[in-house]
C-alpha cells in the first residue's frame, strides 16, 4: 500500500514540474530556423525513450569529452553499471552487483559479435575490442535481456555500435602522452571509393608505465601495452540491400604480481609472490548482410569467426576458435512489431596448464550453443499502451536446453512522459572454468596449540577447487518498474526500481580435508599420500588441503534504484547526473562453506555509486568538462593470506568508499586540429579501487594522472 | 522481512527523486537541437503542398523516437489551416494515415525499409540521418556550420506527389551527392 501511495507521489511531483516544450521557437519562420546557431552541447538523441527498460545511451561525444582512454572507464557514467580498475589494463566491470574480475552476467558485444569468452563466461577488459574513437555509440540496458541478446544477458547488455565508415572518411591522428608513463596513439585513414562503398582502417597503441603497488607504493608491474586494427567496408547494394565486413586483431601485453603478503616458507611448502608475464590477442572477421524482402520482412544475416589466445607464463595457454552465426528477422505488421532470430555459436578451446596449480579435466573441448526467439512489440493503444512479450529457447554442449522469457508494458499517458513495467528471466549457463578446471584458491595460516611436546604450530592451509563436472546454469527472474519524464525542453529524468530473484548462484561447498602429515590424524583428519604428491609436498609436512568444488549452492535477491538526469542549464553547459543503489541479500545457507561464501559475494560490491558530469563550452573553441564520480566501499576477500590467524577464517580487505574527479579542458585551434589536457583520478592520492578475485593479484595504486593529446584530421 | 526491504526501498525513491527535483524545472529557455528539429517538422508543414484537402495533418514519429516530447507543444495547433496530430507509428499500417513522417537516425538501419513502406504514398518524409536524401528519403535535417539546416529531393517529393514550394527550395541546402 505504501509503494502505491509514494508512486503516485512521485507521478504527481513529475506532472507539477511538466511544462510544454519549445514556445519560444513556435513562431519561427523556416527563414529563421535555418538562421539559428546551436550552440547545445547536446549533439544526438540521448535517451531510448521508447524502450520498456532500463536504459542509458553514451554518444561518441560523451566518450570524447570524458577523457577516458579505456572502454570500462567510460562505462562507469551509466548508471547501474559498476566499474573497478585493478591495474593498469584489468578492470571487474558488471551490472547491478556480482563484480568480479571474471563477472559473468554481463552481456557486451560490438557490433553484433559478443566478447563474451567462453572458456570462464566474462569480457577480459584488458584487452582493446575497438579503438575509443571509433564508437558511434554504446547501448546499456540494465536487467536481464536474455530473450534478445543470449542466454548470458543476466544483468545487463552493453552494445557497442561503431561508426559507419562514410563517416570516417579521410585522415586522421591523435597523439597523447602523460604521467605514469602514458603514451597513446590513434590513427585512421578511410576513402569513399563510390557512392555506395567505403572503407576504413584505424590503429590504436597505448602504452602505460607500472604502477604503484598500494601497500607498500614499491613499483608494481603491470606495465601495458594494447594494440588494435580495424577494419571496416560498407557496401550499399540498394533496394534495402547492404553488406558490410569487420576485419581486427587485437593484442595486450602486461603482468602481474600474484602476491603473498608475506612469503610463508615452512617444511616442504613455499608461497612465494610471482610475476607470470601475460599476452592476450584476439582477431576476428565479421560480416553481415541485411536485405529487405518484397514482403516487407527485414533480415540481417551476421557471420563471425574469432581466434583469441590466452597465454600467462607458467600457469595457462588457451587458443580458443569462436564461430556465431546470427540470422535475425523484423516484420512490422497492423499493430505488431515482431522480431525473431536465430543463432548458433561454436567454441573449441585447446588448453595446457601447469599442474597442479591450475588443471583442465579436458585438454580440449568444444561447447555449441544454439538459440532461438521470438519477439513482439504489440501496440494495444496508439501512442498510450504497448505491450511486449517474447521468448527464447536454447540449447547449450553442458547445460542442456533453457527457456528465457519477457513480458513488458510500457504506458505514456503523455508526450513528455513514460512508465513501464518488465518482468524477465534469464539463466547463466556454465562456463567451461567453472565446471572443468581445477586450481589452487587461496592460502591461510592456522595457529595451533599442539598439547604433546606443548607449543604452538603454524599450519598452512590450502584451498583447491576441484573440477566440479556438472554445473547447472544460475537462473534469474525479476520485475522492474521505471519511469522516464522529460521536465522541460532542457531537462530529462529517468528512474527506476528492480527487484530479482536469483537461485543456483555458483559457490564452493567444502568436499573434503587432508594433510600431509600423520599428526592431523589425531584431529581425524586422513593423510592422501598421492595428492600430497600431486602437489609436491613430501610426507612430514604440516600442510593441510581444504578441497572445495563448485556447486549452485546459493540463493539471492537483488534489489536497487537507478537514477539519471540529464540538465542543458544553458546552450553551451550540460549536467549530467546518474545515481545507482543496489543491494545484494543472499539466503542463508545451513552448510558452514556456502554461508561463507554468500557472505563474501554480498560483501564484495558497493552499495551507492554516482557521477556528476558537467560539459561546458566556453567558447566555440574551447570546451572545459568536468567529472566527479565516486562509489561507496566494499569488503573484499584476501586469497591468499599467510599472516597467522587462530581460525584461519576469511579476511577481508576494506575497499573504501571514494571520490574523484577527471577534468577535460580543449583548445579548438581550428576545425581539423584540437588539443586538449586531461586529468584522471584527480582526487585521492593514494586510493585503491578492487581486489582482485581467483588471483591474488597486488593491490595498486589509482593515482591522479595527466595526458596531453593532439587531434588532426587532413 | 519483504515489508522491511519495501520500506528501506520507498526510502532510496524518495531520496533518489528528490534528488532529481531539487532540479528547478523552470529552466526551459535553452534552445536544443531537438526543439530545433520539432520546429522544423512543424515549419514543413506549411511549405509542402499535399493533394487533397482535410482538417487534420498527421506527423507520425517512427520507431525509437525522441522528439515526441519538444512536439507537444505544437499538438492540436493548426498548421496551415489544419489541425496537427501527433502519432507514434511502427509498421506500414499505421503510416498510411500520415502526411508526415520522421525516421530518427537511430533507426537508421531500418531506413530502407521504412521508404519502401511509403513509396509513392503522398508522405513527406524526413529524417536526421546525414544520408537520407541519398538513401531516397524526402528531406533531411543535417548539421553544418553549427546551424541545423535541411536538405530537399525534389525527386522524392514529386514521386510521392507531393510539392514543395520554392520558397523553401530556396532555403534548402544543396544536395550532398546525387539522388538515386
């Protein structure tokens, strides 16, 4: 009752604030309109008004003017989606909690093809999928998009749409270089050849000194270096007929340091820090076809071909073959917008590790999705009431066949504002990782009071994972309720509420517990001479093996609010605000190892997240924005911890809550040449965003930085 | 339990529209590109010549459009001695009725399509996508030199038997390339 009364609140404080747009322009001539300069920093369409989700548009415009030189950073204005650098080149990037450095309920795809990896379900964000300024624009919807976009779209879709190459025609460079050691590179060249076809290609190289390491502000070592090519051909065929070809490769070099804090040498055990050098590449071949039938229906036809390589010295090498196959179909109809597809993806990894600290229990495997759906936009009321609803099955190599589904209303009772109702689920199936690999976790020290000859023993513990084999896919199902109202010609809101119910969440669950030395048998536990040998660890050794294996042991609910406005307080300064609360609850579990980890999941993201961005042009050559952002704090679990504890329970570390601010300030010296100064991270010296998850990678440092960049065009 | 989260949730609403309405709505004065583009669509109106006579003149926004809300305004107005209506439209059908149709450059790969749809029915049509007279559309709203300004195929137009009068060709910005 009380929900309904604050809706009808919150609706009556949006219909006070409405006003009628554009009476000043009303009695404008053609004459004049053709005569009025614009000077709004507002270039396109900024919202999807239309759509019954929850969903945030970033232009190339916003892109540019953010000063962001990696894809994740520019993700973190959309609300909803929460970003957290780890290093220089890795980030955990997801949508309405679950972060992870592998997060696995984020869909993202660029123009059409998914990066999503299926050896372990995520985006490796290290890797440059497309050079920045290539971006058209970048689609977010928030909430489970599985009917449309995969069975994979738990929490969120981001589509990345590139340019169209009519529009990158001639030359042109970008030069940036700043502290930290940062040095980046874009060029790009393209022609229109005819009327109907044109091309281009560009490049991107970045380059980022080490940075700090938190802890002890001793240099780190992720030293990076990205590279990307594109290409892309557009070919228009007439009569609604066009064909375009997507050629890149991309390549990142960096390391890590998977630390130990501090080493722990006893007996026959070493835990040790190590800097394993790691090189991904990725290059991939796209085309599409769309045409238009004499019916009417609307087809597009998208192939792709994929190659991608994982290589991190002495733990994993993974080459991994990707084919999709899209078909997708569009018929609009009397009321009826109906869409429908048709995809099958395949994937055939081949896999060596070095055992046992990492074990695959196939050398190779190939995983084969295939998915189809039906979608329809269903106009009940012209321009008042719509109602969508859709389907998917799919069929996947491990998990067997699922269905997704969606229904969503979406009522303008007026021009200038929409609500809209969606209900949705979607699964997760399994990724490859989860069910096939086996690999060392983590490490504590127990202290322990030995009662003959009387003293107290260090005993390490070492958590491994075992193969799990089956895994079911995570399920997800929830309502949401959002409300977009444009207050006035100058300022735009959007909110919305959501609450899912996710059951067969991954987590470990304990299977059992050995050691290496005969004195555990007195706290009855066994002595497992061959796994002691497997791992190398000879007989006599106080060493005690936690062997865990991952199950669908968990149950949550996830609640949360998403704000965003966006305000032209006058043509040449723009406001935009986004605001994002989430709140993850999971159930309790009877089983001790589950509880546990439950407990660490609800942990491990921040509650509140905001951004306030201002774009300013002070002259029509000059531009100064500005970005203050900030997220609250975060526990996140230590892996490996060898300090000595009386329980050997989980630590944490405390990621504080934090603020900072980017700064952009252009000189336009003409129309082909601009420079501007950035200034990342501005505020916080010394500030930590993420510890990573699986790999105990060093916590470092995210310090101010700045960057000088030059743009021409010829 | 769930009344507690339902509590804790009207709670963050309130905080999070407060927040959005600590925004002084009064600002409205600014001219965006938007207001500029409903102007225009409004302005056409009265230079383009439609067989027939009526009272009502239809502007139909297609697909994932954004300008319904700076067209408001203008709804119920009369344009050129006829009353305007505004309408949301999606597939064929529902075009047959209008005079006027704007395909948002967001829909710009349903382009073709849409032209097929109107072909040589008595629709202007216009567009804000950069190509779109190429692409054989009736009229598009380009940006150049910080004004927004519009492109004719008079082609176009005559084919869907329509006439725009020459004061607008006047005004009109040369045609990028030919027209197909």
């Amino acid at each position: 009752m009380k929900r309904t009364t604050l809706w009808i609140a919150i609706l009556a404080a949006f219909t006070s604030g409405s006003h009628a747009a554009g009476d000043s322009l009303d009695e404008l001539s053609l004459e004049d309109l053709v005569k009025t300069d614009i000077t709004s920093v507002a270039r396109k369409s900024q919202s999807l008004a239309d759509v019954p989700a929850a969903a945030f548009v970033i232009t190339a415009e916003d892109i540019r003017r953010s000063g962001a030189r990696a894809l994740p950073d520019v993700l973190r204005m959309a609300p909803g989606i929460q970003v957290a650098q780890i290093d220089n080149g890795r980030y955990a990037v997801t949508a309405r909690s679950f972060n992870g450095r592998f997060a696995t309920k984020l869909q993202v795809l660029v123009d059409g093809r998914s990066l999503y990896h299926s050896l372990f379900g995520g985006v490796m964000w290290e890797l440059d999928p497309i050079p920045l300024e290539d971006i058209e624009r970048i689609e977010i919807i928030r909430g489970a998009g599985a009917v449309m976009w995969g069975a994979n779209a738990v929490n969120g879709v981001i589509n990345i749409i590139s340019k169209h190459t009519r529009n990158q025609t001639g030359t042109a460079v970008t030069v940036s270089g700043g502290t930290k050691g940062t040095a980046d590179f874009y060029a790009r060249t393209g022609q229109s050849v005819s009327d109907n076809t044109s091309w281009k290609l560009s490049a991107q190289a970045r380059h980022i000194e080490p940075s700090r390491q938190y802890l002890n502000s001793a240099d780190s070592v992720d030293r990076l270096d990205n590279a990307v090519i594109d290409f892309r051909l557009d070919h228009d065929l007439g009569a609604g007929r066009d064909l375009s070809v997507w050629a890149s490769a991309s390549r990142s070099k960096t390391t890590e340091l998977w630390n130990t804090q501090p080493d722990f040498s006893q007996g026959g055990l070493n835990v040790s820090a190590i800097t394993p050098n790691q090189v991904l590449n990725s290059e991939s071949l796209v085309g599409r076809y769309r045409w238009l039938g004499d019916t009417g229906i609307e087809s597009s036809i998208q192939a792709s071909l994929t190659r991608s390589g994982i290589e991190i010295d002495n733990f994993v090498t993974e080459t991994l073959t990707t084919v999709d196959l899209d078909y997708q179909g569009r018929y609009a109809v009397d009321r009826h917008d109906i869409l429908w597809g048709l995809n099958h993806r395949s994937a055939s990894d081949e896999i060596s590790t070095n055992e046992p600290y990492i074990a695959f229990t196939r050398r190779s495997a190939t995983q084969r999705d295939t998915g189809l759906f039906i979608h329809d936009d269903w106009t009940l009321i012209p321009d008042k009431l719509k109602l969508g609803a859709g389907i998917r099955v799919a069929t996947t190599t491990a998990n067997g066949t699922n269905v997704s589904t969606n229904a969503t209303l979406l009522w303008t009772p007026s021009r200038s504002d929409s609500l809209w109702l969606k209900y949705a689920q979607a699964p997760r199936t399994s990724a490859r990782a989860e069910r096939d690999v086996s690999i060392l976790a983590g490490a504590s020290v127990v202290q322990t009071a030995i009662p003959f000859p009387p003293f107290t023993a260090n005993i390490p513990v070492v958590t491994y994972v075992n193969a799990s084999g089956g895994l079911s896919p995570e399920k997800s199902q929830g309502l949401e309720l959002g409300y977009r109202k444009q207050l006035s010609t100058a300022i735009s809101a959007d909110i919305n509420v959501y609450r899912y119910r996710y059951t067969d969440l991954r987590s470990g669950r304990q299977t059992w517990m050995f050691g290496c030395h005969p004195m555990f048998a007195l706290s009855s536990i066994p002595v497992d001479a061959a796994k002691c040998a497997y791992f190398g660890i000879p007989i006599g050794t106080p060493v005690l093996f936690n062997e865990m294996q991952t199950t669908n042991g968990l149950a949550a609910w996830n609640d949360g609010i998403e704000l965003s406005a966006d305000w032209l307080v006058t043509p040449g300064w723009r406001l935009q605000l986004s605001y994002s609360w989430s709140h993850l609850k999971v159930d309790h579990d009877s089983n001790a190892t589950i509880d546990a980890d439950g407990k660490i999941m609800e942990r491990a993201s921040p509650r509140h997240q905001a951004s306030l961005r201002s774009q300013w042009n002070i002259t029509p050559s000059q531009q100064f924005d500005l970005w203050l952002r900030g997220a609250s704090g975060m526990d996140r679990l230590n892996l490996v911890d060898t300090v000595p504890s009386a329980t050997g329970a989980p630590t944490f570390t405390r990621i504080p809550g934090y603020i900072t601010m980017d700064l952009r300030y252009a000189y336009r010296v003409n129309k082909d040449m601009e420079f501007a100064l950035i200034g990342r991270n501005l505020i916080g010296r010394h500030r930590l965003e993420y510890l990573s998850d699986y790999i105990p990678t060093a916590a470092t440092e995210i310090a101010p930085a700045w960057l000088l960049t030059t743009h021409w065009r010829f | 339990m769930p009344t507690r989260i339902l509590l804790r949730l009207a709670a963050r609403i309130t905080f999070a529209t407060t927040l959005a309405f600590t925004i002084p709505a009064s600002f409205g004065e600014v001219t965006t590109e938007a207001q500029l583009k409903a102007a225009y669509l409004v302005n056409f109106l009265k230079y383009v010549e439609f067989p027939g006579t009526r009272t009502v003149v239809n502007l139909c926004l297609f697909g994932r459009d954004s300008l319904g809300p700076y067209l408001a305004g203008y709804e119920g107005r009369q344009v050129g001695g006829r009353e305007l209506r505004i309408r949301k439209v999606s597939s064929p059908e529902q075009i047959a009725d209008c005079q006027e149709l704007f395909i948002p450059d967001t829909e710009e790969a349903r382009l073709t399509a849409v032209l097929r749809w109107v072909d040589k029915q008595p629709i202007l049509t216009v567009s804000d996508a950069d190509t779109f007279t190429r692409e054989g559309g009736g009229i598009a709203l380009v940006r150049a030199e910080g004004r927004l300004q519009f492109e004719v195929n008079v082609e176009a137009l005559t084919r869907a038997g329509l006439r725009a009068s020459p004061q607008m060709l006047r005004l009109a910005r040369p045609m990028a390339g030919a027209a197909r």
